[in-house]
C-alpha cells in the first residue's frame, strides 16, 4: 500500500468532518510539512531516528544520512515528536480537564504525525506515543478509531507502532488487553518499561512487538546486559532510548545492544529531515 502525496492527503483531509478544520499544509519555517492548529495552538511534527547498531551499511531507501549510516547502521524507524507552538503550558495535554479534548488532540496529533511520515513517503517503522489518559478515556476496541481514519487515507497500520507508556505497561492484565486491541487493529505495539524488572512480565500478558528502556536508567542500575539477555530469550526487539550523549552511547556498545535512539542522535541525522 503507498500512502498518497502529502499535498493528496491534507486535500482529503479537508473534507473530513473533524480534520479538515485543523489540518493545513504549512507555510514559512513549515513549508513542506503539514501543521495543525487547535484552538491557539499550532501543532507540528518532528521525528527521532531509532538506529540498528547492530548493522553499518548505508541504507538504500531510509532516510539517515551516509555519515550516520555508517556510524549508527540502519534506521528501524522514526519516533515521532509532537511540537506544540503557542501560549501554552509546557504540558498542553495536562490543560485539558475534559478527557474528550484531550483525546481530541491526542488523535490529531498522531494522525498529523502520519500525514507527515508517509505523504513524504518515509520507509521504515512510525513509532507514534499515546496519552495515558487516552487510554483509560477509551473503555474498548483501543485502535479501532485510529485505524480506520489511516485506512480511509490509504495508509497502512501495519508500519506505525503503537507506543504505550510506562504506567499501561506496569498492569499486566491491561497491559495484555491493550496489546491484544492494537494488534487486532493492524498495528505493531512498543511497551516502555517502567523498571527493568517489568520486563519479567512482558510475555506474561502481552506478546509486544518491541520493549522501550531507558538508558540512562538502565546503566545506572547495571541491567544492561541482563535486559538484552532476557529481550533475546523472548525474541523481542530491545530498543534503548533516551541516550542522551556520546558516553552513554559507548557505555551500551560494550553489550549486545541493537536498537538506539534519543538526542545524541540528533546532531547527526537532523540534517537528513
């Protein structure tokens, strides 16, 4: 399935009900982009590579330049990053006191995430997060919304990872129910450990397609090399993020690690978006 051309997709978009009042295509430092707007705020998409370092020759169809190619391998996918512009508090979700509005918004900006992702015709994984107060404001068929308006714009669910934060990943029984739904739906699903010792409970209740640590916390707990043993033994895809700096990034070299992504990154594939 190949998305339509982001100009295609945000023309579509203005004749859906509750998109089309939002969603623009961008003017000025957001040329070439689509942005949304919600109430005073401008909502707009970054994203973060997440690099194999287990494999250092230069992709033919992703987007990581040469010199990170080389450096850090190939890119599993981008991590989308929602950038709010406006008077807004550093949390814009945390304003909203009706669950409704936040879900709002929540939907908006992963949608205008995917418009951004695949109208430019990215290859590779979207790892898209979702609120924690989205998932207990939805009582059931957790996807079922989102996959439907991906599918209506010809965009396959089958490439976007669902993100789940650390507190849905910390209840077993949800945490199996979640994976259960967004799978279900197409989608691929990452659960974000909130310790390491979580990771004993992953296979338990929910078989996830990929397992989120970060690294700064795992070495400072020493748990590394533990965490990537027992990742190998259930054949789930480990990925480290947050590694904020060339220390930490050589500091998880020393193991078995292949999955990376976080600000270190930056500086050398920003260039590339």
């Amino acid at each position: 399935m190949i998305a339509p051309s982001l100009p295609e997709l945000v023309a579509r978009a203005a004749e859906h009900r509750f998109l089309g009042a939002h969603i623009v295509l961008g003017e000025g430092e957001h040329a070439r982009e689509a942005i949304a707007h919600y109430g005073e705020m401008t909502v707009a998409s970054a994203y973060e590579p997440i690099f194999d370092v287990g494999t250092h020759s230069f992709p033919q169809t992703l987007s990581a330049s040469h010199e990170s190619a080389e450096r850090f391998g190939d890119e599993l996918g981008l991590q989308a990053l929602t950038l709010i512009e406006g008077d807004v508090p550093r949390d814009p979700f945390a304003r909203f006191d009706d669950d409704r509005e936040l879900v709002a918004l929540d939907r908006l900006s992963r949608t205008l995430h995917a418009f951004n992702f695949f109208g430019r015709q990215r290859t590779g994984l979207l790892f898209l997060r979702v609120h924690e107060r989205l998932l207990k404001s939805v009582k059931y068929d957790h996807g079922l919304h989102f996959s439907s308006v991906l599918l209506e714009f010809g965009i396959n669910p089958a490439r976007v990872v669902i993100e789940l934060p650390a507190a849905a990943v910390a209840h077993k029984t949800f945490l199996g129910y979640l994976t259960k739904s967004y799978q279900h739906y197409g989608f691929k699903v990452a659960g974000n450990l909130p310790n390491a010792g979580q990771i004993m409970a992953v296979s338990e209740m929910a078989r996830l397609d990929f397992i989120k640590m970060d690294a700064g916390a795992a070495l400072r707990d020493s748990v590394v090399k533990h965490l990537v043993a027992y990742a190998h033994r259930l054949k789930i895809p480990l990925i480290f993020s947050n590694v904020s700096d060339e220390a930490q990034f050589n500091a998880l070299q020393q193991f078995d690690v292949h999955f990376v992504q976080g600000p270190v990154f930056d500086a050398h594939a920003g260039a590339a978006r």
